[in-house]
C-alpha cells in the first residue's frame, strides 16, 4: 500500500507543495510544530533513512538546503531544526521546523491545527521565497 507521501506525490490527495524536483518533494506539515514546518520527502518509498544510498541521501539534504534558507527569511526565527523520526508514516521523511527554542521541535508537544488558507498562504511565501534565491 503506498503511504500517505506517495499518494501526495501522485497528486491523489492534495498537498501544500514548496518545492518538487525529479527525485523530491517538498510539502508543509498539516499539523505543524510551528508555522513553516516543512516535511522533505524522497519520491522513492523508502522506510528508513539509513536505508537510502549514500548518494540519495545527500541528495535528500542537499534539496532541503535551499527550503531551509527560504523558510529562515519567511518564518521569523533563530534556525531551521532537522529532525528525523521515521517512526509515524514508513517513507523518509526530514522535518524542517523553524525554531527559537528546543520546545519547538519537542514532537510530543500539542500540534498546530492551521486552517488550509493559513497553509496555502505560508506555501506561497516559501515558494516566492525559493523563487528569490
């Protein structure tokens, strides 16, 4: 059965997209940590990270590098935390989470629970963001 990412990526269930390449693609988190909280995702299913190949993993960080800088002018924040968990939906997954504080990556904390115009608006700032670079 294809994860809930893969249904995104064949666009049969809809995603707040920031970036998409061949092998990537970026969406926000629906249920957030903070506002920006973005999920960077390989288009191939794979479960673990460390499963990935060294050169599909380096490809995985290197298309997260530039949403990070998009996502430090857009959020106001000290740095964009990285966080794998792995543990919640099988295909990797990077959490790239603005952060003021090491509350703001604290997973079990209470999500955010944005309305889709809030996460359609924070889509396009990434986007024009990235587009700026």
């Amino acid at each position: 059965m294809a994860s809930i990412f893969t249904r995104i990526i064949h666009r049969e269930i809809p995603g707040y997209i920031v970036a998409e390449d061949e092998r990537h693609i970026a969406i926000l988190d629906i249920m957030p940590l903070v506002m920006g909280h973005v999920l960077v995702i390989p288009k191939h299913e794979q479960d673990y990270l460390f499963d990935l190949t060294e050169g599909a993993l380096a490809e995985l960080m290197m298309f997260a590098k530039p949403i990070a800088k998009a996502l430090e002018k857009v959020v106001p924040c000290k740095r964009i935390g990285v966080s794998v968990i792995g543990l919640e939906v099988p295909h990797v997954h990077v959490h790239l989470v603005p952060m003021n504080s090491a509350d703001d990556v604290n997973f079990t904390r209470p999500k955010l629970k944005p309305s889709p115009l809030e996460l359609s608006l924070m889509a396009d700032k990434v986007k024009t963001a990235l587009a700026a670079q």
